[in-house]
C-alpha cells in the first residue's frame, strides 16, 4: 500500500509489479495513509560478512537463511 501510493505520487515514471504468488499471503496492512520511499532499502537484519538482497515472496527464505546463518 505504502510503495503503491509513493509510486502514484512520483513525478518519475514507476513500473510497479506484484507477485501472483504473495496474493494468499496474510499480514496487517494500516487502515491510515502512509507511503514508503522509493529507493531505500528496507534492511531486515544487518550482518558484517554477507548481504541477502531479495524482494516479494523471496523474501522469507532470504530471511530464513540469514536467521540459519545469524
């Protein structure tokens, strides 16, 4: 909702993609207005010997794996 709405507002083209796959997925989504910057990471968990970069559904087994690494 948040990138969505930061895209609509953008003077700059924006080409904004969904994952089918994340659709059955649950999580609280905020009834009030907020947006998320574009073109700042959303960092999960900082380490010091290697970097997990992923986005959509990829997300939970990047963030397993840091979890199994920590």
């Amino acid at each position: 909702k948040g990138l969505l709405k930061s895209s609509i507002q953008d003077n700059d083209p924006v080409i904004f993609m969904e994952s089918e796959l994340m659709y059955g997925d649950k999580a609280h989504v905020p009834q009030e207005e907020y947006f998320i910057p574009l073109g700042k990471a959303n960092v999960k968990k900082e380490g010091t010997d290697v970097t997990l970069v992923s986005f959509g559904k990829m997300m939970k087994v990047a963030l397993a794996a840091a979890e199994e690494l920590f």
